[in-house]
C-alpha cells in the first residue's frame, strides 16, 4: 500500500491534523461554528488551524493552502475505476472508504482487498481501508485475520465503531488493545471521533473520563505503529469527523423547552480534539524513542 510522503520532503515524521467537512454539516443554532456558504465554511477551517479536509471543495481548499482527502463507498471490484482520475487529477492526498458489507465470505474479502491494493499501486495513490460498522473490517477478529493474508494493508483507524459496536470494555480492554495490536501497527490515516460503550459520539466534557483515556490509548499505539516504519517526509493524517443527530452519530437532548438539540457543539469539540490529538502525538513519539 503506498505511504503518505511530502514529496521532496527532508523532515521527520508528523502528524497532519485535518477536518471532515460534514463536520460543519447542519450545525447546532448554539454552535459557534461557520455556518452559510462553502467559502464561509473553509475560511473558517482554515483558521482555526486545521491543515486539510476531507470532502472539502478542491477550488477552495487550494485557494486556502489547505489538503485534501477524499471517501468513498466501495462495494464491489470496479467501483474505484471512475474515482481514481478525479482523485489522482483532483490534488486529494489519499483516500479512505467503506468496503463492502461485512457479508462477504473470505475469499469474496480477498478479492475486494486485492482490487484495492492493486490500484493504490497502480494510481501511486494511498488508500486506506476503514474499520467501520457494515463493511469487511467490522469485527476485529476477521480483520486481524486480514492482516495476515495481506500484511501489506494500511488502515483508516476509526477505532469507534469497534469500542461501542463490539463493546471493548466488556471482558477488558486491554486485551482487545493487544489482540489488534496488528491493526494498530498498520494505521496511516484516523477519523476521530469519541463514543462510550453505548453510544458512538459523545460530547468530551472531561478528558479524564474512562472512555477519553481508552481512545487516546489507542490513537497513541497508532502513531507508534506508524512511527516504527515511518521515513522522513512521511505524514499521518488525523482527520476529526463528527456527525451531525440526522444520521444518528450525535446524540439528542430535551432542552428546556422540550425541544430535541444535538449534545453539544461539534464544532468546539472539533477544536478540542485538536489539543487532545496532538498531546497523544507527543507522548507516541517520547513513547517511541524510548523502545
């Protein structure tokens, strides 16, 4: 699987904290995000100091200096084919998708993952598989399985749909930690998002609650992974993503007026991951250094 390089680059490895669009998507009337136009919105991104978006505007983000990242659903060998030039043609960095249904039997798998790996090569264009409810990575047991048919793989750790879906605290987490170690070791790209064991996004009101800790644990363990085999000019993107209550991701509260509003602000907490990511990137490289 191709890597994330800066081209040209002599630098030591880094972090690349980005921003998912639909992040902004259908904000709060509390929040203190951008609302209005796509300009507005990228303006605003940009800003606040986030370095790239996923699913931004290709015209805007170049006009801004900010990255671009790509996603897609991918459910059947072919269904990269038209995507590839737009990406390859489009300035976007990598992409990361959904692929298939989780219904597939292995050898369906294989074949799924083979296409993919094959046409990062082909296109020179990182793609990362992401671990996500409804599709071949849903269940870490057949995905830690993967990494051994195809070691080669690279990961879009969205590391959510596992603690809540497959409930990781039950029966202890530590365990699952080292169970999917190989997963961790081979995590390129993030999408952050904190849920607890029963909801998948949850507001970050203290950074010192169980859950919080679980999540930076395992995004350190991924920069340590992506440290161990990482070259100067190499880069992993993290990629905040919170979705809005229409898609059921944030949770709804009765306000006091009987009215169902979203938890919180995506938009602060988006900020505030920002702080939470970068401090779990510098304990990852002390962490590092001192194996």
């Amino acid at each position: 699987m191709i890597k994330n390089t800066n081209n040209g680059s002599s630098n030591a490895p880094s972090l690349r904290i980005d921003i998912n669009y639909n992040t902004c998507d259908d904000l709060p009337s509390f929040s203190e995000g951008p609302t209005g136009s796509d300009k507005v919105k990228h303006d605003a991104i940009a800003q606040a100091g986030f370095q790239g978006i996923q699913d931004g505007n290709p015209e805007l983000c170049k006009a801004l200096g900010l990255e671009l990242t790509a996603h897609a659903r991918i459910n059947k060998v072919g269904d990269l084919d038209p995507l590839m030039p737009i990406w390859k043609n489009g300035n976007y960095n990598c992409a990361s998708i959904h692929l298939g249904w989780g219904m597939e039997s292995d050898a369906e798998v294989d074949q799924l993952v083979s296409y993919v790996l094959n046409t990062s090569k082909t296109y020179d264009f990182p793609i990362y598989i992401e671990t996500h409810r409804a599709t071949i990575t849903q269940d870490m047991f057949r995905t830690v399985e993967l990494t051994k048919r195809f070691p080669e793989v690279r990961f879009n750790g969205d590391f959510s749909h596992w603690y809540t879906g497959q409930e990781m605290v039950y029966g202890g987490i530590e365990n699952k930690w080292d169970f999917i170690q190989p997963v961790f070791d081979r995590v390129r790209f993030m999408h952050g998002r904190i849920g607890n064991p029963g909801s998948i996004q949850v507001n970050v009101k203290d950074a010192n609650e169980s859950y919080v800790q679980h999540f930076k644990e395992m995004w350190k363990r991924s920069f340590i992974g992506f440290l161990k085999s990482a070259i100067p000019g190499d880069y992993i993107c993290f990629t905040i993503e919170l979705l809005k209550a229409e898609i059921f991701y944030e949770r709804t509260f009765f306000n006091e007026t009987s009215k169902a509003q979203e938890e919180g602000d995506r938009w602060q907490q988006a900020l505030l991951y920002k702080d939470i990511i970068q401090d779990c990137w510098e304990a990852a490289k002390r962490e590092f250094e001192n194996l």
